[in-house]
C-alpha cells in the first residue's frame, strides 16, 4: 500500500524533474541561427542593400548564400552580367563587398 508520506516524495520527486527540464528550455545561451532561417535572411537583405548602394545599380538579386555564425557569404547578381560576393554579419552589418565579375570581358 502507498502511503501518503511516499506519494507526497514522488510528486515533490516529479516536479522537481519537470521544472528544471522548463528551466534549461526557456533559458537558451544563445539563439541557434541555421540556414533559412531570419539571421540569414537578414544578411542577405543587408549584403543586397550593401551592393545597391555600392553600384548605384537597383536591380539587384541574390543567387545564393552560405551561412555561418561568422558571416553569411551572399552571392548576387547585379544588372544582366555583374556577380557581386558580400559578407552579412548578424548584426546587421556588411564586409568584403567585391566584383566578382571579370571587368576586363565587358
């Protein structure tokens, strides 16, 4: 027979089980970005304003990306011929905007 004093133990026992599995999955130690989601889309929306800018040129469109948690490199296609390589940072910010393209075969 299962005495009051148990059941009290084994609910206690419980509970203490449940809130410390509530505890690890509210409290993260960082956001995990992966690729698809929101960070890397930033950095693509960031590089492809970064490269407008930079070329004066608006018809601007990503070809590709690779994320990393150092900087997503973003491949894009500026006008019919120009190829443009970028680095967007998950704050927000841009680097290594560069032709990619070989000017001289224009």
């Amino acid at each position: 027979m299962v005495t009051p004093i148990l059941k009290r133990v084994a609910a206690l026992g419980c509970a203490m089980l449940l809130s410390a599995c509530v505890e690890e999955a509210a409290a993260p130690s960082q956001p995990r970005a992966v690729p698809g989601d929101s960070l890397e889309g930033q950095a693509r929306s960031a590089c492809a304003s970064a490269v407008r800018a930079e070329t004066g040129n608006p018809d601007v469109r990503v070809q590709r990306s690779s994320f990393s948690e150092a900087g997503t490199e973003v491949i894009l296609q500026v006008g019919p011929t120009g190829t443009w390589r970028c680095i967007g940072y998950r704050d927000g910010t841009t680097a290594g905007i560069q032709s990619l393209t070989d000017e001289g075969t224009l």
